[in-house]
C-alpha cells in the first residue's frame, strides 16, 4: 500500500471525512444536545418537582439500543508480536523541548555573598563579596566582584609555633584583604530535582574565569628564643597589591523569577613575595635560599579555596 | 365611645404590623439578617396588608442572599418575579433572582424563568442585569436548537454589547451558533470576537471565569481552524497555513489548566495531518503520562498512537500500542458494561451518582465503575455544576436547622422546598452519570472497533511485507539524533520513562518513516 | 473522531459564572485580544512560519498554571531505591589533611526505607601516615615529652579500621543535562552516625641517624567517632551509580596537647579527619 492509498484508508476508516461523523463525533453532539431536557418550560426545581426528569427517558434508551456489544470487540486480539504494558522507552526517541524554569537573559544579579576558605593550612579567610552581574544571553554572563576578606592563621600554624618553635616559609603567611575583580561566566549545565518528593527546583552549574586585585599583607611572627614562647603580632602589614586570578564552579538555583541562591567554589591563585633581609628577618623568620649572601624573598603562588554561598536578585 | 373602642381595635393589628415590618427593615439595616428573616417572614405569613406582605418577601429574599440561603432567597425571588411587572419589586428582584441562580451555579431553574418572563418590563433592568438576562435567555434558546432567536439576544448592538461583562460568553455562544450552521468563516470571527473581549475582560480584572472563557474561545478558533484545514487538505497550502493556526492556538492553553489535556490531544491530530508524526505521538506520550492517564479516558489517543505508526510502517511498534491500548481499555470495556447493567431493582436513579461517588475516591481496584471513566464523568462541566446545586442545597438546609430564630414554620416550609429541589435533582443527577457512563461506553466500543480495524490492516500489511521478505518485526532501533533546540530559552531532555511535571505538554518523538514505496 | 467544536459548549461552564475570588499576578498572554490585534479571519504572523522556531517562541508567552496541589513532581521514577538495598564499594582518601593522610577503602550496605530516608552501615581500612609536614618537624622542631606531653603535637593519630553507622536522608531526586548532549540522573544525601575505629599514633624514632616516625604500640586503641556526610550519587546505568561522599570522622585522640605548650592548660585532642569516597552502588 502506498502513502496515497494509505491516506485514503486512514480517512475512511478514522473518520475523516467530515460527512459521516464517526460515533464519538455524534456521541459529542449528543451530549451538547441532551440539554433537551431542559427546553421543558418549567421553573425548575424551585417551583416544580418533576421538570428535570422529562424526555429524559426516551432518547436515552434509543442510545443504549444502539450501543454495540463491546465484549466481541475485545476478544479480538492477535496473539503476535503485542507487548502488553508500558512501552520501552528506550526503543523510541522521546525527548522533551521544554520552557527553562527561569530566564536570565539581558537581565542584571546582584549577589552578596559570605566566603570562607575550606583549603586552610597556615592561613584561613572568611568575609563577604558583593558580585553585580548582567546576563548578556542564558548561558553567558560577565560578573564584577568586590570585597574583603579577613585572614588568620590556623589552629595548625599556632601550634607549630607554640609547640614546635616552627614557623612555614614567610609566603605561606601572606593573607589578602580587599579583592576587586572582573569574571566571566558559562553555564553549559542545566538540571532540575525534586525536593522532598514534592517540590520542583531548577537550576544551571556553571563556571568562571577572571582576573582581580588583592592587598596582600601579613602579620608578624617571631620565633621565640630559646625558652621563651613565640608571638604573632596583631598589626596587619600591608605587601604589595597582587593580581589574582580565579578560576571556580558554582551552582545557580532560583525560586522566583527574581530570587534565588547561589553557591560556588572559587580558587583564588595568587603570587605572594614576603620580603627577607632588608627589615632583619622580622617579616620572614624561617631559613631561605641565600643568593650571594643576601637572604632571598619568600616567593610561593598560593591557592586560596574558597566557598562562596548568598542570595541572588535578580532584576 | 364604642365606635372609638371599635375603630382602636381594628387599628391595632395594622399598626402592630407596620411596627413588625419596620422592626426587621430596622434588624436589616443593622445587618441583623437572622433576625430580620424571622421578622419578614412573620409579616409574610400574617400581615393583614398586602403591600407590606409583598415588602416582607422581597426584603425577607434579600436577607437570605445576605445570609448565603440562596436557595431560599431564589424561592422567594421567584415568587415576586411570578406576580408580574405590576410587583413594585419585579425588576429587583430580577437582578437578585440572577445573583441567586450565580452562587448556585444553577443552570436551570433561573434560565427557564427568566425566560419565560422576558417582556417589557425588563426594559427597566440596569445594563448589566439586562445582558445577563439576554444571554441566559440566548442560551435557554440554544438548547432548544433555536438558533436565530438565541442569536437575536446575542446581537452585539440589541442584545450583549461588547465591553460587557457577558461580551466574551455572548460571542462565544455566537460562534456556537456558527458552528451549527456550518458557518465556519463567521464562527472564526467570532471566537475571534470573544477572545478580544475575553482578554480585555481579563485586564479589567481576572477571574476563574474569565480565563475559562478565554481558554475556550482560543479552543473555538483553533478547532475551527483544524476544520477549515482538515477541508481543505494538508496539500493545499491554505489549508497548511489553517492547520498551523490550529497548532499555534492550541498551544496558547496554559498548562494544568482544566481544557489542557484537551488541547494537547486535539493538537495531535493537527500535528498528524500536518505529516508532523513525531510532534503528534508527542502529544499522545503527554497523555500518557500519569497526571493524565488515571484521571481522564483518552482511548482514542491509543488510536492516534497507532495512526501514526501505521503512517510510517511501523507494524510492530502498531502491535504494540494495540497490546497497550488492551492493557489500559481492555477489562474497562465488560467492567463498565457489567455495572451499567447491575443497578438493583429498588434502588432509585440516584445510586448511579453515588456508586460513580464512590468510584472516584477510593483505590481504583475497588471501584465498581472503573476509576478513570469515573472521574472522566466526574470531571464534566455540567455534572459538576449539579454536584455543586446538590451540595449547597444540602449546606443550606443544615444551615436553615441550626439557627433557633428559624425553627417552626419557616424552616419547615425551607426544608420542604429544599427536599423537593434535592427530589428532582437527585434522580436527575443519577441518570445524567448513567447516561455520561453509557456514552463512555460508547466512545470506548467504537474506539475498540477503530482498534480492531487497524489490527486487521496492519496484520494485511505485515503479510505483504513478509511475502516480500522484509523485516516487521526489530528488536531494538538505533537511537535518532537529538533534535533541533530552538533557543537558549528551551531545555532539552531525552525521555527515558520517568515522567516529570514540567515537561508534560512538551514531548515529542523523532520517528523515521519506514515504508517501502 | 475529532471532538466537533460544539463540545465546548457541554464541557463549559460558561452559562453561569461563578463567583470566585480574584486572582493575583499579572495577565496573561495577551494573544489575538490585546486591544483587538487580530481581525476576524486573520492568520497569526507567528503562525505563517514553517520552521519549529516561531512555534516555540509562542510557547514562552504563555502563562501557564501551577499544577494542582498535591501533584507528584516525578513519575515512574527510572531509579527507584523505595524498599531496596544498595552496597557499595569505594576508595577513601583524606582531603585537608594536617599531620596525617589516609587511604583506604570502605564498603556500605544501605537500605533505603523509602526514597526519602535510608540506614547505612559500614566498615572499611584505612591506611594513615605521617605527611611532609609532620616529617618536617623531626628535622627542625623540638622533640615532644610524653610524659608531660610538652611539646607534643595533637592530632598525631590516625585511623585504622572502622565500622560503623549513618542514618541518612536522601532529599533531592534530579537530573542534569551536560551541554544539551547527555543527561544523568542523581540522588543528593546527607546522613550523621557514628561507629568505632582502631586508632595508632606516631612516636619519632631518632635511632639509626635518621629521624622518622613510626608506629607506637603504646598509643594503638579504639576510639569511637561521630561522622556527618554528604554526598551524591550518579546513576550511569539501571541500577549502578556512582557514588561520592564527603566526610566528616570526629573522634579523641590518645593523649591531650597542652595550649600553649603549658603544662597546666590540657586539652582533649578532638580529631577531624575529612575524607571523600569514591565508589560504585549497585541497587538490589
């Protein structure tokens, strides 16, 4: 059979053509038209009892009559080839093209963010950044960032110190404080899931790149002597500001149309360079390479891990 | 003296009535409106003056309504409306008599009144009142196939003018009335008409009622538009270009509103005749879909599914929908046949209401009628507005045997008033669920029929196919590309059996033709 | 077979409109109705295009419905874990290490009461030892005193083997599309327990002229711990996922450290051991 040929069967047999409609067809006229039951004049059921019941009867029994007996029709079944049940869906290409759940294109996110560092070794930072972003299309953004971070020494830094009278190589100190920058951002990942079993969350992954600024600085350590405690002084001393570049993830989750969460990991990698010889020691107190006789600078790129988590609103 | 005497005695009940009257216009006033019932209805039962009496009713009707005793009120309403125009509260009371049949979602008793008392006097009816009352009477006219007097009352300029509250049910009916006269032209136009006014009814201030009635004007265009392209062929461009409009229009239904599922299957078709076979078992895999699936029959999805299939040659994947079809329709067809013919002896027409009350609630293994052609019936327009007359008369009468100040005759008279509305209604209510079950039944049979034809032919096919020593039959396809992702705005997920909430409406399938020519 | 458009009229609804309250939010699509922008008759530039692309772009100015309440957010879920057991088998190794790491391996038997909350029990090996930074201080530092534990470090222990327990909630049940292309299914948990786990610690060993440390048999025991987790698990086929795991294992050292390395300011010596786990479930 050919597509013509098969055409012309499907308009016969499927009811088609519009002159003989087919018993659903006329069953839907039929339920638009037993409202005759109501072209009884009557008040209704306020003022008379028996008006609904009218013609009701009558139109009702002819339709029965006509019903076929369904039962014949069900038995017939080919016992080839039928699977009963669902359907394997992975013998069909099925997808969905659905709506996003939120659109973020040419719009502008503000999000103020608390940030702590997970990585600590020597050092560790928690403060806040303030990010203003403007989606120039769904998956693409450019974020300014800007902020402060207080840094301290760890727990581990205090005992070596304290305990052992060692103190890491002076780049290893270095803390940052104020951070400006300027990030791109892609969101190739999409996803959704339910929480809880009942309610429906969406929301993309996305990554960044960026470059920024950082004031550098550190606090004093001296190595105590011998008998005596060593000390970390309170006063922060400023090193040169540093360029820092960052690289991170982050997860992107709306409630409204305006107002979502966002949480991301960013690495901050920046070069710290702590002075030797030229102020005695004091900034960097461990042993360094000499290089003819003069005490090196403590060079070291550290990575600051950050996690960065806050609201988001969107406009 | 005696004449004194004689002439005080006479005064006396007068003034005690004028003093009851004016005590529960003052109860009234003061928002007393139990008390104020009991007080009307006192002058209305005894009150010597005829003009007081008639004053007691109408302010009784309307402390009533204030109460939410609508059925009471609408009684009463009723009464002053059949008195005549020469009542001096006829044209009130008629504005209240539609306020009444409103909150009652009543689609009877205040139509036929209204329409049988449609003269002169409803001249006097404020605007709104009036296209009230002229599409209430438009529509009375339509179910009785008086197609040109309803249009008469519907007529923009005599009838509901646009701007009006009734405008975009007004052109709707309108657009009806096309249809039955097989005007298609005029009743594009007029679903048009009603959706221009549907949209501005809306930004004037949405309601439930106004997004039904645009939800149902963008159906009425896009039906007739599958029409005029269903006549005029998918191989003739106007009849494409018809085709697509049907698509875009059914494709403005908002998701999880109440005529979605319709329009998501109607689409299929449109998709089907467009040659779109993926875009159209898209449709059909929404219907499929649990939210849809157990709630409402869609066994001719099952034959759509198969249309398609048998379009590309696919005489397995036909089998297939024809063993799923069984799965879903099968035991439903002898399940539904056996309760229509079961219904005891002594039992009255409302057991039919009941026994689908039943059906609906519990576990779909216990129903006697099968659970989804239950809540398929149960989800119908009209039964549900009759389920919600039943249901507040009921509220009504318990409201009317808990207020003491009600207690005597006038509750009595209420009460008797109600139990014969309910005595009407409900065995009214049970044959239209049994006339609802049969038409399912119906649908069903000739669905199974449609089944078993497709079953015939493809089984002539496969036998063609296998005399030519071709393949019917493949384990499993290679999987088809991904398809086309119109923006950054849409998402793309393949569908691999688990249903989630968002995407229903949005499935489609890519399907390769496999026929030999 | 098309439903004739005269159903509408029998579906409706529109004879009598109810009184329902007004609903907020702004309007909808403002389609063929916005002032009258269709005339009777005409065809939607919209719909004039071929192409898929306007279709679809009409879809985004549609103001769709929030579904009823009560509607499952997940059908026929294509990972279900409802009433099953799940055992898994993965590599541990310690992240954010001070003096120690760890590396090992641990095997979990869960059993998921229902898709939302699970118990685990557990038991694994893991191998500690001192890291460059605790190496680092027998060249420099000074020699601790266990007698008076001045100048002891804390945190010198490691773990050994473990056993223990989590009980868990698995909230988030979704799915991620990585650039349009591949799609993946995954459960998001988080649990608290506890168990028991053998503990060793380090003693510098300064003979033979190089100092290290080594294992003091003084210092083995049993400890218990708490543990908080969190972690994901990636469905790659029917009912094998993979399984990753960040963990915390609180537990008390042997001996206490002194604050400040005085004498008179001991503290118990709480240790953290963070670890993430990399392994394969399989759902039975």
């Amino acid at each position: 059979m050919n597509r013509f040929q098969r055409m012309i069967w499907a308009s016969a047999v499927l009811g088609l053509a519009l002159v003989i409609p087919s018993p659903a067809q006329a069953d839907e006229l039929d339920d638009l038209l037993d409202l005759g039951d109501d072209t009884e004049q009557t008040d209704g059921a306020a003022g008379d009892a028996s008006a609904p019941a009218a013609g009701d009867e009558g139109s009702d029994g002819a339709k029965v009559d006509a019903v076929a007996d369904p039962s014949a029709a069900a038995a017939k079944s080919s016992d080839r080839g039928q699977t009963k049940g669902v359907i394997n869906p992975r013998d069909e290409t099925i997808f969905a093209i659905q709506k996003k759940g939120r659109y973020l294109g040419k719009r502008f996110e503000l999000v103020p963010m608390a940030v702590a560092t997970i990585n600590n070794k020597f050092t560790s930072h928690a403060g806040g950044l303030v990010n203003g972003l403007y989606h120039f299309a769904e998956t693409m953004s450019v974020e300014f960032s800007a902020g402060y971070l207080s840094g301290d020494y760890t727990p581990l830094t205090r005992e070596l110190l304290d305990l052992q009278n060692l103190t890491p190589p002076g780049a290893d100190y270095a803390l940052l404080s104020w951070y400006t920058g300027l990030d791109m951002q892609w969101a190739p990942i999409y996803g959704k899931f339910r929480l809880a079993g009942r309610a429906l969350g969406h929301f993309d992954i996305y990554m960044g790149v960026g470059l920024g600024l950082s004031q550098a600085g550190i606090r004093q350590v001296t190595k105590g002597a011998a008998g005596a405690e060593g000390d970390i002084s309170d006063e922060f001393s400023q090193l040169a500001v540093k360029v820092v570049s960052n690289l991170g993830a982050g997860l992107r989750f709306y409630f409204t149309e305006r107002f979502g969460v966002r949480a991301e990991f960013r690495n901050y990698a920046v070069a710290h360079s702590v002075p030797g010889a030229d102020v005695g020691n004091e900034l960097n107190p461990t042993k360094e390479l000499k290089w003819q006789g003069t005490l090196q600078n403590s060079v070291d790129v550290a990575n600051i891990f950050l996690f960065q988590f806050g609201p988001s609103f969107v406009f | 003296m005696k004449k004194l005497c004689f002439i005080l005695t006479l005064a006396l009940p007068l003034s005690a009535n004028a003093q009851d009257l004016d005590r529960a216009i003052e109860d009234f006033n003061n928002q007393s409106y139990q008390e104020a019932i009991a007080g009307f209805y006192e002058v209305l039962k005894y009150g010597e003056n005829r003009g007081d009496r008639n004053d007691a009713r109408y302010y009784m009707a309307r402390a009533m309504l204030n109460e939410n005793l609508n059925f009471s009120a609408l009684s009463f309403l009723r009464e002053i409306i059949l008195d005549g125009p020469r009542n001096r509260h006829y044209v009130s009371a008629i504005g209240y008599l539609l306020e009444a049949g409103n909150r009652l979602r009543d689609d009877f008793n205040v139509p036929n009144i209204i329409n049988r008392e449609y003269g002169d006097a409803f001249r006097d009816l404020k605007d709104v009142v009036l296209d009230r009352v002229n599409y209430l009477i438009a529509q009375v006219l339509y179910r009785q196939d008086k197609l040109d007097d309803a249009l008469g009352f519907l007529d923009p300029e005599a009838g509901v003018p646009p701007g009006s509250s009734e405008a975009p049910a007004a052109r709707y009916l309108s657009g009806l009335i096309a249809i039955r006269n097989n005007d298609l032209e005029s009743a594009l136009a007029r679903f048009q008409d009603a959706l221009k006014e549907a949209s501005k009814a809306r930004k004037a201030g949405r309601t439930e009622y106004s997004d039904r009635v645009y939800r149902q004007s963008v159906l009425g265009i896009a039906r007739v538009y599958y029409e005029m392209g269903s006549r005029l062929g998918p191989d003739n461009p106007e009849g494409v270009k018809a085709l697509q409009n049907a698509a875009l229009h059914f494709r403005m239904v908002p998701r999880f509103t109440s005529d979605w599922g319709d329009a998501i299957f109607e689409r299929g078709w449109v998709h089907f005749q467009l040659s779109e076979y993926g875009k159209s078992l898209g449709a059909v895999h929404s219907l499929s879909a649990p939210f849809f699936a157990e709630n409402a029959q869609h066994a001719e999805s099952y034959v759509l599914k198969m249309t398609n299939y048998f379009y590309n040659c696919q005489w397995d994947r036909v089998r297939r929908t024809l063993g799923e079809f069984q799965s879903a329709y099968g035991a439903s067809i002898p399940k539904l046949k056996a309760f229509l013919a079961s219904k005891p002896q002594e039992a009255g027409d409302i057991w039919w209401y009941e026994q689908l009350l039943e059906s609906v609630k519990g576990s779909a293994e216990d129903a006697v009628i099968p659970q989804v052609i239950a809540r398929t019936v149960a989800s119908n327009n009209r039964y549900d507005r009759l389920r919600f007359f039943l249901d507040m008369l009921g509220r009504e009468a318990d409201a009317l045997r808990s207020v003491d100040l009600f207690k005597g005759e006038l509750a009595g008279e209420l009460l008797t008033a109600m139990d014969e509305a309910r005595g009407a209604l409900e065995p009214f209510m049970g044959r239209l669920v049994r006339d609802k079950l049969r038409r399912q039944l119906v649908i069903l049979d000739g669905m199974g029929s449609q089944a078993d034809i497709i079953e015939i032919q493809t089984g002539l096919e496969e036998a063609e196919w296998l005399d030519q020593q071709r393949e019917i039959e493949f384990a499993k396809r290679k999987r088809l590309p991904r398809p086309f992702v119109p923006s950054e705005k849409f998402q793309y997920w393949p569908f691999h059996g688990e249903y989630w909430i968002d995407e229903l409406g949005f499935y489609e399938y890519a399907i390769k033709s496999e026929c030999v020519e | 077979m098309i439903r004739m458009h005269v159903l509408m009229l029998a579906s409706l609804g529109l004879f009598a409109a109810p009184a329902t309250a007004q609903e907020d939010g702004e309007l909808g699509a403002n389609w063929g109705g916005e002032g009258g922008k269709m005339a009777a008759g005409e065809v939607g530039e919209a719909a004039k295009g071929q192409t898929g692309r306007a279709i679809y772009e009409d879809l985004l100015r549609v103001d769709d419905r929030e579904p009823p309440p009560g509607t499952p957010v997940v059908w026929a879920r294509l990972f279900p874990v409802d009433k099953r057991f799940e055992v898994s088998l993965g590599f541990e190794m310690s992240v954010i290490d001070k003096y120690a790491t760890h590396n090992g391996g641990k095997l979990n038997v869960i059993y998921h009461f229902n898709e939302l909350l699970a118990l685990n029990v557990f038991g694994g090996y893991l191998v500690g030892q001192a890291n460059g930074l605790l190496t680092a201080t027998l060249n420099e530092g000074t020699t601790c005193d266990p007698g008076s534990f001045k100048n002891c470090l804390p945190d010198t222990n490691i773990m050994s083997w473990l056993v223990g327990g989590d009980f868990i909630v698995e909230p988030f049940y979704g799915k991620l599309n990585l650039v349009s292309e591949l799609a993946l299914n995954f459960d998001i948990f988080m649990g608290v327990g506890g168990g028991v786990t053998g503990r060793e610690g380090f003693t510098a060993d300064t003979g033979g002229g190089v100092a290290q440390w080594v294992a003091d048999p003084a210092r083995a025991g049993v400890s218990p711990f708490v543990s908080a987790m969190a972690g994901v698990r990636v469905w790659l086929w029917n009912n094998i996922a993979l399984r990753v795991e960040a963990r915390d294992y609180t537990w008390v050292g042997d001996r206490p450290y002194l604050d400040l390395n005085q004498v008179s300011l001991p503290q118990d010596d709480y240790i953290n051991t963070w670890t993430l786990m990399f392994g394969l479930g399989a759902t039975l």
